[in-house]
C-alpha cells in the first residue's frame, strides 16, 4: 500500500481548495450578507421550506443521519451529486490524463469506462472468468507502476452476482494503489458489506447510492466510505456545494423513513425471487443468472427479436447482448407485483 500523498496527482497535491462564504464564517450570525444571496427570499414566498441560502457544503445533517444508518463516522463519508461524482473525482485525483491507467473487470458498468476516456485515462480490461467471478492472477499481472485504480463492483451490474469475497480481499492485500468497490445493489444482497473494513484497507473506497434501494435516483446523491486521507481528497476536489438544498432535505427525509425502506427492499427481493422462477419456465429462456440485486439478467434464444417484442407491448428492458459475455441477454428490473405480472403474462405470450 502507497499513501494517499504518493498516489495523488501533483497538482492535487498542491491544489487550494475553494473557500467558500461558509467556510470562512464560523460563528453565530444573524444577518448574512457574505454569500451574495438574494436576502429578499425565494419565489415561494408561502412555503416553509427556503431556497434563497447556499446549503450546507458538508451536509452534516445528511451525513450524521447517512452514518448512523451505515455505522460508519461521518469523517470517512462523502456525499455526491450521484455515484458517478465521486467516480469522476477519483479519476481526476488520482490519474494523470495519458499517463497512469485503470483496471475494469468487464462486463460491468459502464459508468468507469466513460469516466476514464473523459479523464484520457488508459483502461485495462481482465475479463470476468464464465462464472463472472474475478480472474485475480490476471488482474494481479496486469497492475504495472501506473495503475491507480482498480474498479470492482458487487453485486455486479449487469451480471447481478456477488464477487467472491476472498477474491476481492486479495486484491486489497496485493494492490498498492486504490480499490474502488462499487457497492450500489449491496441492500438486496445478503452478502456482507466491505463498509465495515475501511480501517483494515486504507486503500479501499466504497461505493453506495440512495439511487436504487432507496428510491430516490431524481435526487443524485451517492455514497463514497473511505478513510479519512481519501475523504478529504473527495472534499478538496469537489465543487463546493455539489448536492444542492432540496436533495439534502428530501434524502434526510427519506431515510428517516426506516420501516417502509427496509420493507421495500424486502418486497423487491421477493418479487425478484418470483420473476426469477417464473422466467425459468420459459421455454426461450436458456438461463437465468443468479442475482443479489433489483434486476435479473437472462440469455435468451434471441435477444434483440424478444426485446422488439417487449418494446412493441411498451414493456421496456434493457438490452445486453452486445456486452462481452453477455451475449444473447436481457438485464429485467424488478417492478411492482402488478408489473411483474404483466411482464410474465406478455413473456408467456411470445411466439404463441
Ligand atoms: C445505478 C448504479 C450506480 C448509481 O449511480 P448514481 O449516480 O448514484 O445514481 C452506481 N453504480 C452502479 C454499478 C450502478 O448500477
């Protein structure tokens, strides 16, 4: 393991953060006028809630809430206007554009490779093995001095699999630069989250969302868990007030929402249980891959006809079958039981 200070591009290194009207003015105030904000208020001049503030850079109440939640301290927390921030602050912290590469285990989401063309970052590709686990010996041979990061997502997207979670501590030990794991399904999973080890690998940064168990994608605030070093990184880098005043409140608002949250996440992965058993007793369906997220993948006899089928009943899925390994397969949300029901019942009408 290489310290963060080492792994961090020079002019990150050297980088003075923004300092925002907030930041300089600790005290109790009464009458702001530091931060150019219209003091007249918001258009709504009935409501209770107000716009007219910058909101808090730190989202402290959201992360209190965000750790108590996770067990986490809020120190090794980040907030982000989706996932896909803290995906592309990872790139731009740590990757020197033509320079310093990354690894992917494809098929996954795409998410980092688009990241890092953005970034002109180089990508290695090790494919995941048939069974879409990890391929580690491959992965360790591919790290050379200008890797930086390794990006690993469980449950996978679109493969819906846990990896084998030996295979990803190995990766941990071995890697001297940084692991991303993309954690976005783990609330379907019955599998343990690495969120709890932070202190075991400093080099880990783990990835969470209130974009599917939670049901708030509108909102974009995803999750980064690290240690303190990475977090602080994160809040060097990222744009002073990256989750706007009404996601922070109806995101602490929801969470709050425990019982029917927890119950949701039940309901899904009861109904995911049940699309998986209806599917398999179609006979067009070859197989059914095992899932520990919201949605199921399934290779079909053929692929591109059985999806103009669902489009053409508006029932929409999402095409994988130009993916490497993924050939012939459909990747299918879970929805509500009535939904689900539709899906089957217009499933069972195919080629009749
Ligand atoms: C949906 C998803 C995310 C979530 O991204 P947000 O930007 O937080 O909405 C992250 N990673 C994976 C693998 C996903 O499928």
């Amino acid at each position: 393991m290489k310290t963060i200070e080492t792994l961090l591009r020079d002019n990150i290194k050297k980088l003075v953060p923004y300092s925002s009207a907030r930041d300089e003015f600790k005290g109790e105030g009464k009458v702001f006028l530091d931060a150019n904000e219209n003091s007249f208020g918001d258009p709504f001049i009935d409501s209770n809630t107000s716009y007219n503030r910058y909101p808090d850079p730190h989202q402290k109440k959201l992360k209190t809430k965000i750790a108590a939640i996770k067990n986490i301290n809020t120190q090794n927390i980040f907030l982000g206007n989706g996932s896909d921030e803290a995906i592309d602050i990872l790139f731009r912290a740590f990757c020197n554009p033509a320079i310093d590469n990354v690894i992917i285990v494809p098929p996954t989401y795409g998410m980092y490779e688009v990241s890092a063309n953005i970034n002109d970052v180089a990508i290695k590709k090790v494919l995941l093995n048939t069974e879409f686990q990890l391929d580690v010996p491959a992965i360790l041979s591919s790290i050379d001095d200008r890797t930086k990061l390794i990006f690993l997502c469980s449950p996978n997207n679109p493969t819906g699999n846990s990896l084998n979670r030996k295979d990803i501590e190995q990766i941990l030990n071995a890697f001297s630069g940084i692991v991303v794991l993309d954690e976005a399904y783990i609330d379907f999973s019955f599998q343990k989250s690495f969120s709890q080890d932070l202190f075991a690998y400093p080099n880990l940064v783990v990835l969470q969302t209130l974009s599917k168990a939670y049901g708030l994608a509108a909102l974009r605030v995803g999750m980064a868990f690290a240690s303190r070093d990475i977090i602080n990184v994160f809040n060097k880098i990222k744009p002073p007030y990256n989750i706007n005043a009404a996601s922070q409140q109806i995101a602490l608002d929801a969470l709050n929402e425990t019982e029917l949250n927890k119950k949701r996440v039940m309901e899904i992965i009861s109904q995911r249980n049940f699309l998986v058993a209806e599917v398999k007793r179609l006979a067009f369906v070859k197989k059914v891959f095992n899932s520990d997220a919201n949605f199921i993948l399934l290779r079909v006899d053929d692929a591109n006809e059985l999806y103009k089928y669902l489009s053409q009943n508006f029932i929409v899925v999402r095409n994988r079958s130009s993916v490497v390994l993924c050939v012939g397969c459909l990747r299918i949300t879970v929805g509500t039981p009535e939904e689900n029901i539709l899906l089957i019942n217009t499933l069972a009408k195919y080629k009749k």
